[in-house]
C-alpha cells in the first residue's frame, strides 16, 4: 500500500503530514487571511482537517507552522 504523499508524488515538506495532501493543491479552507508589510498570512484549513499557518508574499507560498487535526 502506497502513502498519501507517494501516491500524489510530493517531495517531503510540501505536504500535510496527516494525510499527505500536497500544499498547493484543493481543498483547502481559508479560515483568516491578514495583511503584512511583505505580503499575507493565511490561515487554511486541510480537507482532513489540520490547521495551517501559510505565507503569501514576493517568494510564493509557503506553511509556516501545522496544528494536529481538528
């Protein structure tokens, strides 16, 4: 049996640990988005629920820190 983030071909670090869904890719939730100086802060929501704290600026898109599953 293959994993979640095998399956969807993600490098490791740029999927979610819980479910292996890759960062880029639907679903995800936007719960708050907040501007900064350099750019956003999103707060997403993983389909398998994991909470995700996401920067948007100049450099791309990026998880900053994941909660467990809600």
């Amino acid at each position: 049996m293959t994993s979640a983030a095998t399956a969807h071909r993600t490098p490791a670090g740029e999927a979610c640990p819980y479910c292996g869904w890759p960062d880029r890719a639907e679903p995800f939730q936007v719960v708050s988005r907040h501007g900064t100086a350099e750019g956003h802060t999103v707060w997403t929501r993983c389909g398998c629920g994991s909470l995700q704290v996401r920067v948007v600026d100049a450099r791309g898109m990026r998880v900053l820190s994941r909660g467990g599953r809600g």
